[in-house]
C-alpha cells in the first residue's frame, strides 16, 4: 500500500513508462544501422545485427550494472559482424545514426505531459533512465516539451551505470537534496526499477502498460513495489 504523505519527489524512468520503446522502436533502430552499416561495408543478416544488439543491451547487467559505452558497442558491431577494425569516422557515422533513429522513433503519448504538469503542482519531479547516449535522452525530453519539469535528469551513460545500481539513484537524491523515503519512483522494469529503487530505500510503482524488452523474473526474496499499475495515467488517483 503506497503511504504518499510524506512523498516530496515523484521520480519517473523513461523508456516502457513515459514512453513506449519495445520491439517496433527496437526494430526501427536496427533497420537504420543496418542502412548505415551496409553503406560503410557490405551486406549482412539483419538477424545476426539483432543478436548482437540484444547481448549488448543486456551485458550491463552481468558485469556489475557498468553502462555500455557507445563508442564501443559501436565499434563492437562492425568488429563481430565484418572482423574488421571501425577507423574513427565510421564510428561517429554508427553514433550518428542511432542517435537519430532514437530521436525518430520516441514519441511522447498525448497524455503524458499533461499528467507531468499536475503532478508538478504538488511534487517536485525527477528523471531517471537507463541508455547510453545522454544526447540522445535529452534531445527527446527537449522536443516532446518536459525537460523543463524535471529538476533532476540522471541518465546511465552520463554516470557509468545502469540501474538498479544505487549510485544512479544516490546522484538523484543528491541533485534533489532529498532522503529515499521522500522519493517514490515510477518504472516498468522488476529488477533495474522496482528492485533498484526499494534497494535503495525509495518507494516503487511498477507500471505494466508496455512489455519490456529486458525481461526480468521475480525471484525468491525479492521486494514488492508499493503498487502496481496498467496505465500511467492511474497515477492521478494514486498520488494526486
């Protein structure tokens, strides 16, 4: 049972929360790196570009939550999929394009920035995810118009590790100058969001409205969110 009494921040991951990136976002992505890829060198099975992708979204999680430097899983692909060394331009050609494909393929749901702006009436508001391209995230929370309402932006590639490490959670209590028990946090992911934030002491809402692509079982001893929800606009009833 949520206790929002004593709730100063309300606290939100991005990706499958504010916004859906599952399988057709993913897809869009490996479509345009594929493009970029075949210019640079030459033709390849999209499904072996698709693997390689998806053992690197997951690699943080098996090396101590360290976030994956774009520069390297860049270069990683043109490494596992050519056996050739990327010079410096193809590199920053591949950053290039995933970062506009990112752009290109987030979009906020219409419903979503109104709710911000009630919720930032009565709380103050923060921001956590999980991606490797700072630029990226916040070139989106620019253009959909919310930037401004988050007093904390903290993302994984700007401070070297992925939630549910409490060292991305520590720099937004810090930013926010706040304890864990005033902090209630919003995501979709069991281990990175809901685990990471009880962790750490913060209350957890586990929304369920988009499937993730990181797919994380509960396991035996885990902690249960403070609540569950199915859209995020159910948050109006839950904290205003």
């Amino acid at each position: 049972m949520l206790e929002k009494n004593d709730i100063t921040v309300v606290a939100f991951d991005y990706g499958n929360t504010l916004i859906e990136f599952t399988q057709p976002q993913l897809a869009a992505q490996s479509v345009r790196l594929r493009t970029v890829l075949m210019d640079l060198y030459r033709d390849f099975e999209q499904e072996h570009l698709d693997e390689i992708r998806h053992a690197q979204i997951l690699a943080p999680y098996a090396r101590d939550f360290v976030e994956n430097d774009i520069h390297e899983v860049s270069a990683e692909l043109v490494r596992k999929l050519f056996n050739e060394e990327p010079p410096d331009e193809h590199i920053q050609q591949i950053i290039h394009t995933r970062r506009q494909a990112f752009e290109d393929t987030v979009f906020l749901p219409e419903d979503v920035k109104p709710l911000l702006e009630s919720l930032a009436g009565r709380y103050r508001l923060a921001f956590i995810s999980n991606y490797p391209c700072g630029i990226s995230i916040r070139n989106t929370l620019s253009s959909s118009g919310i930037e401004h309402l988050f007093e904390s932006t903290i993302i994984s590639g700007e401070v070297g590790r992925i939630k549910p490490h409490p060292m991305i959670y520590d720099a937004m209590l810090d930013d926010m100058g706040v304890s864990a028990q005033e902090v209630v946090y919003i995501g979709d992911n069991w281990l990175a969001d809901v685990q990471g934030a009880k962790r750490r002491g913060l209350k957890s809402i586990w929304t369920r409205q988009f499937v993730p692509y990181e797919n994380f079982e509960e396991q035996e001893g885990d902690h249960q969110p403070d609540a569950v929800i199915e859209h995020i606009e159910e948050l109006r009833d839950l904290l205003l």
